[in-house]
C-alpha cells in the first residue's frame, strides 16, 4: 500500500512530536555495597545490585524524582514492602515514596526547546543513602553530591531504621531552623527546606542527560553490611 505525500507528513510530524517530548536519559547507578531497589515517579522500579544500572528515558517536561528504597521484599507478582523509600508496596512505583529517603528531583525540559533544565538533590523527605546527580553531557558540568553519613550522624530524636527523618517533612518549613542545617551543614548542595531554591536548584540546557548514583564515594565501603542494613536480598 502507498502513502499520500499529505499521509507522510502527517506521520512524520507525529514522529517528531513524540521525539521532541523525550527530554534524555539517567542513568540511575548503585555503588552502595548493598542492593538497593531503585525508584522512579514516573518511570517505575528495577532491584540494582552492587555495581548495576538502569537507563531511564524521561519525557520532556514531566516533573520527576528518583530515590533508593532499602530493605525491601517482594513476591513474584511485585507487591511486599520496603523498610525506606517505600512507594505502596509494589515493586513499580506509581507514585512517590515514604520518608525518609534522598531525592533526586527534576524538570528537565524538552531539547528542541531553548528553556533551561532544572534538576536537584533533596533531604526534605529525610536521608537514606548518600547520593550524585551529575549531567554527563558536555554541555553541563555542575555535579551534586550528597556524600555524607546522615544516619550514622542523626540524631536519636529523627533517628528511623534505616533512615533519618527530616522534621520539615512532618509540618513544611518556609525558612531555615536549626534542624534543617543539620542537614544543610553536611550536604550544601541539597535542599533542607522547602523553599531552599537559591542555593540548591541548578539548572542545563533541555537536552542534557545525568547519572543518578547512589553512594557515589567509598564512605560506604568496608563498613560491616549488618551496621548498615539488614541487606536483605530478596526479589
């Protein structure tokens, strides 16, 4: 069957819309010396161990967040529940997580747009595991880092298994207190307060792809896996 030339434009333009909505990819990596069951809203679920990635293609300008869940067990239909990070107890998160857990945050934007792409490191959901998002393309070189040992760190009053809360995440906070420098203190790149914008919203060209990857430094590393979890394995 042959196509009109007006059938071919059409499709083509069709083909372009849905090319032109795809802002680029993450690359969601686990460097903790655990398994992680990596979460996307949207995007879903993938169980990452040690060493192991998952691409993630983003639609262009759907706002979006990625976070590590922990401790999790699930059965083969993909329902059980996660000790951090849990998102209604399916492996294919369909909305977002339970606190605590580290946010990586994003509009990135489409790239036939000139408007600029934002993406942040957030701990007002609390703290789970240290965590990088970094654009990998050579156009954008900011990199974000949350490296520091929150929950060896937290104190007793904020203290959670396998996690520490942030006390904005109970009532909103419009301005800085003192526990939100807890966390400003050891991570300055990330958001300890809602309205935290200025020092922790960056920004790259539409367009740009990142990596997400969680306990980016060796911090983790040599530490006895017990101390730091149950590490459970289950899938």
């Amino acid at each position: 069957m042959r196509l009109s030339k007006a059938s071919l434009v059409k499709i083509l333009c069709f083909l372009f819309v849905i090319s032109s909505t795809k802002a680029g990819s993450i690359d969601i990596i686990n460097r903790c010396p655990f398994v992680v069951w990596a979460a996307a809203y949207p995007g879903g679920g993938m169980r990452l161990s040690p060493g192991e990635s998952w691409p993630l293609r983003v639609d262009g300008d759907k706002p979006g967040r990625i976070w590590a869940r922990t401790n999790c067990v699930f059965n083969e239909s993909g329902h059980g529940k996660c000790e951090t990070g849990d998102c209604g107890g399916v492996l294919h998160c369909q909305n977002g997580g339970k606190s605590p857990a580290t946010l990586a945050e994003y509009r990135l934007g489409e790239a036939n747009k000139s408007g600029p792409a934002f993406y942040d490191i957030s701990l007002v959901d609390g703290f789970n595991v240290p965590m990088e998002f970094s654009p990998t393309s050579p156009q954008c070189t900011r990199s974000l880092t949350c490296a520091a040992n929150i929950n060896d760190d937290c104190p007793t009053e904020w203290k959670v298994p396998g996690g520490c809360i942030n006390p904005c995440v109970q009532g909103g906070c419009g301005r800085p207190a003192n526990y939100t420098r807890f966390f400003k203190d050891r991570c300055p790149d990330a958001y300890s307060f809602g309205l935290d914008d200025r020092s922790s919203t960056f920004t790259c060209p539409g367009g740009t792809d990142y990596k997400v990857v969680f306990c980016p430094n060796d911090i983790l590393q040599g530490l006895d896996c017990q101390f730091w979890f149950n590490c459970r394995s289950h899938i």
